[in-house]
C-alpha cells in the first residue's frame, strides 16, 4: 500500500468526473484542476488516467464531447454529461455513500 497519497482511489474516478460534469461542460484539464481545487489538493488526476476514463465513458453514453475554444482561446474537447450520465452519478454516488458508511462502521468498532 504504498501508493501515493493523492492517487484517486481505484473506481472513483468515474464518480468524480461524472460529480464535476454535473457541474456543466468543462474540458479534461478543467477537470483535473477542479478535482484537485476541491479536494484542497489530496486528490490528483493524472492525464494517463482521465484520457482514458473519458473516452470509455463517452463509448458507454455517460459523457457526450464536442470540440470549442479554451479561456486561452486553444482548441479543447469539452465533455458534457448526458442524461445516461446523469442517472449513472445518482446510482454511484448511492453507492459510494453505502461504501463508505460501511467503512466508518468497521472504523468505529461496529
């Protein structure tokens, strides 16, 4: 378990990315940046492993991209959720709630 502390934890980076899209469309590295602004710096996502999760998630119909314009005027994908994305986070993030309260049980001495 030596893993570095700001790895995203294995299976939660859809999670995240599909909590930060319901936010509006954002390209990857304003996906990154927001992960990682509000995780106040403990979660950190490499683009080796967001490239990757997007295009998987944009096969699966979660996301839907299409390309525009950066702040900086560079041309940049941008990723949308979908209405199939949208039902994906609300089933995740039930999940992820059940998970981790399973887990603060086990903490606790349950």
């Amino acid at each position: 378990m030596n893993k570095a502390k700001n790895d995203v934890l294995q299976g939660t980076l859809g999670l995240l990315v599909l909590r930060t899209l319901a936010r509006g469309p954002m390209h990857g590295y304003g996906i990154t940046v927001h992960i990682q602004r509000v995780s106040k710096d403990v979660l950190r996502v490499e683009e080796g492993s967001l490239y990757p999760a997007l295009h998987r998630m944009e096969q699966e119909g979660l996301i839907s991209a299409e390309w525009g314009a950066s702040e900086n005027n560079r041309r940049a994908r941008y990723y949308r959720l979908t209405a199939k994305g949208r039902k994906q986070l609300a089933e995740e993030r039930k999940s992820w709630e059940r998970l981790t309260e399973a887990v603060g049980s086990l903490l606790e001495g349950e």
